[in-house]
C-alpha cells in the first residue's frame, strides 16, 4: 500500500487502492483501520506533525465510533465523500463526522469543519 496526500484527491487515490484488493486483503485493512485508526492512518497517508498531534488527541468519539463506520464503510466497498468546511490550508477540527446515506446508496460522507 502506498502512501498519499490526506487531501480530496488523495482519499480518492487510497479508495481506488483499495477496493483493488482481494476481498480478504480489504478485510485486513479495515480490521487494522478499525483497531487502531491513527496508525492505519501514519500507514496509508503523508501525515504532518500537526496532523498527527491532531489524531492523537481525539476521544472515542473518532478513534472508536468513526473507525468503525468508515471500516464498515470499507467492508461494503462504499464510496466516501469528504468535505472539508473551512480554508484548505488549516487541518485542525474538533469535528469530525461520517455517516451513511440513506439505504440503497451505498456512499458514507464524512465531514471535517476547520477551526482556527
């Protein structure tokens, strides 16, 4: 697995990536995201210092309940739609959301507000 940006185009490329798998391969790989998100996370993207800092201070909230909606997300192939609400230049937020759009489409959003 390679590397890429965290960025729309980045998350993009890693889907692309990984829906190319085996179906037991893209097991593995949302077992590892769901079991520890900030290391799958360091693993998958070009992560900064600030960004780092940023993951590893989150709650449960995103390390538990996020993970697992976007490894579900995985496990059914979904697409994700990332949308960032701020100026593109700043990674930080307290608010980070994914949810799965109503049934019979199969996309998750996730949702990253920018704060100063």
């Amino acid at each position: 697995m390679e590397q890429v940006d965290f960025s729309p185009a980045g998350i993009l490329l890693k889907q692309h990536e990984l829906y190319g798998l085996a179906d037991n391969l893209l097991m593995e790989q949302a077992m590892f995201l769901r079991g520890n998100i900030v290391a799958w996370a360091r693993q998958n993207f070009f992560i900064n210092d600030a960004q780092l800092n940023w993951l590893n201070s989150q709650d449960s909230s995103f390390t538990v309940d996020f993970a697992k909606t976007i490894s579900d997300g995985f496990i059914g192939r979904f697409d994700f739609n990332i949308f960032f609400n701020g100026p593109a230049d700043v990674w930080k937020s307290k608010r980070v959301s994914a949810k799965q759009q109503p049934k019979g489409v199969k996309a998750i959003d996730i949702f990253v507000e920018y704060i100063k």
